[in-house]
C-alpha cells in the first residue's frame, strides 16, 4: 500500500489539492489533540491531579491550538500543540515525570498513526480511497519524530529542563519563549532557502516508520 503523497507532507502554494489541503489540515487537528490529551491524561496518572481539569481533558482541537505551532504545520509540516499546564511538584520524581509526561504526547500520535494505517488498510480491502487516512498516518508519524528535536516546546527540549538544567535555572523560561519561535523561524528559513533539511534530515525515518507500519497491516 503506498502513500498518495510525500512524507512529510508540504503544502506547496500553487500546487494544492483542495482534498489533500483539508486532509492535512484535519491530520493536524487530530494529531495536535491526541498529543496534548495525552500530556494531560500522563501528567494526571502520574500524580498531577486536579478538580475541574477541563482546561487539559476536553478533546476539543481548536482550544488546543497553539498559533506558532499552528503556522509550523503549515510551513514545515510538523507542528505541536498548546503547552499543558503541569504542576510537578505533585509528582514523586519530578525530573522523570515531567519528562513521562511530554513524550506521552509523541508517543501517543505513534499508535494514532498505527490505528490510521489499519483502517487504510481497510479501506484498501474495500477497494475504497485511503488517502486520508494515509494522510493521517503520516502526519502523526512527522509530529512524533519532530519531538526528537531537542527544542521546546517540543518533547526532547524537556530534556533539557528536566535533566540538562539544575532545577530554577533562568534559562529555563527563556528557552520555553524563544523555542517555538526559533523553531518555526529555521523551518521557514529552510523552505525559503530551498535547503530542504527537513525534509532531508526526517523524511527517511518518517518514510521508513510508515513502511514498517503499512508491512504490517498486509495481508
């Protein structure tokens, strides 16, 4: 079964397909909910409960909408969702659940992209158009592959709060603001430039995850 369109997906002005466009941009959606639900669902399983927390469990796409987040999809094709609030002074180990707690999210748009392939798969058997689901297996894939970037707001530049930084460090704050905007700022400049480093540095392993996963949905 082969994907009807490039990994990481990008969308290209001039050259878009209306069913595509709204494809990737309900992928988003699906896959900015799913990363944050998850955040929030660790983060409470892990000791970070709270009364009324229909702040991080709602379901609701659009209130998880970060807007710098929200532009990287569309110029990158990756992006992240609103940063859940996380009280870690309720957890036993800090450092380490905080860090649960973020790579909950990527991990999560993995099995959603696992579950996207087997009903494409379906879809297949069915001799019907699987395309959106392909498209929503890939773009689950590229957001939870992107967290390897060691920036924040994304999952590994935690890792630098959590274990790299002493706990209160100043830099801490700084590097929270400035991460999302350095990120969407390389992004465009790589697109601009044509240097293609994204797709380059990326698109292999998103490509050979969603093969893995495609293999193992054939019959």
């Amino acid at each position: 079964m082969q994907s009807s369109f490039d990994i990481p997906f990008l969308l290209i002005p001039g050259q878009l397909a209306i069913d595509s466009a709204v494809s990737f941009i309900v992928s988003a959606l699906v896959a900015i909910t799913v990363n944050a639900e998850a955040q929030a669902f660790a983060a409470t399983i892990l000791g970070d409960t709270r009364s009324g927390s229909k702040d991080r469990h709602h379901f609701n796409a659009f209130l998880h909408i970060d807007v710098i987040g929200g532009l990287c999809f569309l110029v990158g094709g990756f992006g992240w969702a609103r940063r859940i609030g996380v009280d870690d002074s309720k957890f036993q180990h800090p450092r380490l659940y905080s860090v649960l707690t973020r790579f909950a999210g990527p991990l999560a748009n993995f099995l959603m992209a696992n579950i996207a392939s087997s009903i494409a798969w379906l879809f297949s058997v069915m001799k019907t158009d699987p395309r959106v689901f392909q498209m929503l297996m890939g773009v689950n894939l590229m957001v939870a592959v992107a967290n390897l970037i060691p920036i924040p707001p994304l999952a590994a530049g935690d890792i630098l709060a959590a274990v790299g930084l002493p706990r209160g460090n100043s830099w801490q704050p700084k590097l929270e603001r400035i991460g999302p905007v350095a990120i969407l700022a390389l992004v465009a400049v790589d697109r601009l430039a044509g240097w293609n480093f994204l797709v380059s540095s990326f698109g292999p392993l998103v490509r050979a995850l969603a093969e893995m996963i495609q293999i193992q949905a054939t019959p």
